[in-house]
C-alpha cells in the first residue's frame, strides 16, 4: 500500500511554492499526499525564522502530527532548519532536519529514515550544509489552491540589513533562468489557474546566476515582459519588492501591460533615515515616497502594500512618530507591522538602546490602528468604480469572496459555480465586516 505524506508551512509565499514542490517529489516515488490532521508515514514541515512566533509554533506542529500518528516520522526543513538545526533536531518526536540545499533532495534521504526504527527519545539526524554552499536554484510553484500559484523566480538575498537572518538561512541572491520561469508559468496556465503570483526573497534582483554570478543575465523588467506574453495567464501579480529595484519602466509597463495588476507590496521598514541607516538599508524616506507617486501617477487606482518594523534598537518615541505621520501622509492602501524581534548573529541583536517590549507593542497597536484606517479610505475610494474580480474557493460563514484586480477584498452569498472565475463588477457599499458589496455589471448584471 503506497505510504502517506502530509505538510505543514510556515511563513512566507516562498515556502508555499517550494512545499509544494517537495510535495510534487515525494508523488513522484508513489507517496500519497494527505492533509495536514489526517494519518501520515512521514509528516514534513516547512520552517520559518522571520519572527519569534514561527519559531514557538513549531513545537506545537510537531505535538499535533505526533498525535495523529506517534509512529510517523517528522521531517522539518526551511530556514529555521538551516539556523538552528541542532536546536529542531532535540525537539522530542523530530526524526530529520534538512537544511538550505538538502530540502529539494528530500526523498534521497527517506530510505534511511524508513529503513531505521522510529527514533525513541533520540536527537534527530541534521543534514544542513554551510549556507555559502546555498549557491544553486531550484525553481518551485505551488498549485495547491485553484486560484492562484506563487511562482518562485528568485532566491536568497545579497544585501545585508541588520535585522534580517535570510541571507544567512537562504543563501545568495541567485535566479531562476528566463526560459525556465516561462515554461513554469505556461505549466500553471494549462492547469487553469487565472492567477501568478511571483515570489523570491529580493524579486528585484532577478538575473543574478548561480554559484555566485553576480552578471545579471536578465533584468526584473524583462523578466515581466517575457510574462505578460505567456497565453492563458489572466493575472500576474508582483508580490513584494525592494523600493529601490522597482523601476519606472517597470511601473509604467504594469500600467499598460495585459495581465500584471495594479497592486505593489513595497517594504519601507522604517519611516525615519535615522533608523533606515541603522538598518542597513540601501534607500532614504524621500526615495520611497518618489515610487509611490510614480505608481499613483500611473494608476491612480493602484493598490500599494507596505511592511514596517516597530521597535528597532534606538528607535525613539520622535523616530517612531516620524515613521507614523510620514505613513499616515502616503496615499498607501495597507500595513503589515512586525514587532522587532532581536535575532541571533544579526547586528541588531547586539545593539544598545533597546526599546522595551511595552513600547514595541504599543507602536505595533498604534501602526495597525493606521493599517485599518488607510484600508478602509483605499475602499471607499474604490466605490462606484468597475473592477474585475477572481473568487476563491472557499465558503466562509455562507458568503464566497474575491479581490479585485487591485486587491479589494469582496464578498457575496456563496455560489459553488463561481469559483475560479473572473467577472466585472461595480463596487457600491463597504459591508460591516469591511468588506466589498458589489454589483455584476454588463451581461452578468442579470445573475
């Protein structure tokens, strides 16, 4: 009878594509994929070490496969495995640790682990290489939900922020080759999926060659070029880039291009150059405010994202303000605040003037406040506007929803038939639950 694997992800839109991946490898030698809660051989779990949450949770992961199946092997891999793969590997019920390069060449190591009796109170075996070996690419995308695919491009990162463990998880900057994202992204056309989401660690980077090329045999701009060519993608979406790689050609093409949406997630980190240099990053304040009006410029319906971290060593209460009222005054649509965790072998860690963990909380609290606010002014913006809106799969409470092609968020009585399909519509009311309330538009008005 053909063995089970189940997996568990952690993190970003990254270890989504390369879990499924892995997933695709372990299918290939005769594994039956099953979710997460039901009985698996081998349960493998996709780790991540972007904040102190991630790394509690994984204890909790390894008690909940453990007690669907005490006799199953557990496997993690990912970027807290490559950082401290002695500390996953003395977790009670961890059978292996893969790191960095191991985790692609999975089922190479399952023939030991499954010729050897389930480990009984014993450490873990740890297979995870220097991270300066992490110099070569495997390409990745996960088809897991019907709607959307991340398709990775990229991976590892070059710069070196001092908050930030990746590159010391993930390795280089390298990328994938053009030829191979193209036959990636047709595969996932020809599955009928309408949406691509491109990820990496630094996208912008894009080109970059392996085992330390530092040539940039592509650009990212025509790498998104190359895209909107690829037949039977009806959406292509930018999932995260540096300020300082996205270009205006590349702003100017989206506006005009085929398939890319009108939807930029930009990490900003800090509204205050005191504390972008402490950071270590390769901008100023008034750089990041030139590309938000470049992309308003060109679509002034454009969705913009941004990530900022609360609580760095030396922030204080004016720094923090500073970064309040220079977001409040962006016309950006949303947040995504992270509470500054101190990380081990980052520079950060062992800076002085460390904010208490209060006034960490407090600015996360006051920055979420804000994220709610610009969330709500974007949408009631979007008001009598016609968009076009992909649904999901999924019924929530009775209701299906949808984003717009600039990531408004809608909803409407749950209708199976919808599902994985595109249609225009007219914004009219934001619900209760701050949501979208829409018309159908056209033909369709009639449904």
């Amino acid at each position: 009878m053909a063995k089970k694997v189940a997996f568990y992800t952690l993190g970003c839109k990254l270890n989504f594509s390369e879990t499924s991946t892995i997933a695709r490898s372990f299918e290939q030698e005769g594994f039956n994929r099953v979710e997460f809660h039901e009985s698996a051989d081998i349960y493998v779990i996709n780790t991540c070490s972007v904040t102190e949450n991630a790394d509690k949770r994984f204890k909790g992961i390894v008690k909940q496969a453990q007690k669907v199946n005490p006799d199953a092997f557990v496997i993690a891999v990912g970027c807290y495995a490559q950082l401290k793969p002695e500390e996953l590997a003395d977790v009670n019920g961890v059978d292996l640790v893969l790191g960095a390069t191991e985790k692609f060449k999975i089922t190479h190591y399952l023939n030991d682990l499954l010729a050897q009796p389930k480990l009984d109170g014993g450490n873990g075996l740890v297979h995870a290489c220097e991270i300066d070996e992490a110099d070569f690419y495997v390409g990745s995308y996960s088809i897991g939900d019907r709607t959307r695919a991340f398709l990775k491009v990229q991976d590892g990162c070059d710069y070196k922020c001092t908050y930030c463990t990746i590159p010391l998880a993930r390795g280089i900057s390298r990328s994938d080759t053009l030829p191979n994202v193209l036959k990636n992204a047709a595969e996932i056309a020809a599955q009928d999926i309408k949406e691509i989401v491109l990820t990496g660690v630094n996208i912008g980077d894009y080109g970059k060659g392996e085992f330390g090329n530092k040539k940039h045999e592509h650009t990212f701009y025509e790498l998104v070029q190359a895209l909107d060519e690829v037949p039977g993608i009806e959406r292509l979406r930018i999932s995260s880039i540096e300020p300082n790689l996205l270009k205006n050609e590349t702003i100017d093409f989206v506006a005009q291009s085929r398939s890319f949406v009108p939807h930029f997630h930009i990490p900003l980190q800090s509204g205050s150059d005191a504390m972008l240099k402490l950071m270590r990053r390769r901008y100023m304040s008034d750089l990041y405010v030139n590309r938000v009006q470049a992309i308003k410029a060109a679509m002034p319906h454009a969705c913009i994202g941004v990530d900022v971290i609360v609580g760095f060593p030396g922030e204080t209460e004016e720094h923090f303000l500073e970064t309040y009222n220079f977001l409040n005054d962006l016309p950006i649509s949303y947040l995504h605040v992270f509470t500054y965790s101190e990380r081990e072998n980052t520079p950060a860690a062992s800076m002085p003037e460390v904010v208490p963990l209060k006034q960490r909380k407090k600015r996360s609290k006051m920055l979420r406040g804000l994220s709610a606010k610009k969330r709500r002014a974007f949408y009631e913006e979007q008001l009598g506007s016609e968009r076009s809106v992909l649904f999901e799969g999924e019924n929530k409470a009775g209701y299906i929803h949808g984003f717009t092609e600039n990531y408004v968020k809608v909803k409407m009585p749950w209708d199976p038939s919808f599902v994985n399909t595109i249609h225009r519509i007219k914004l009219t009311e934001i619900d209760e639950d701050g949501l979208v309330r829409f018309d159908f538009v056209g033909e369709e008005a009639a449904i």
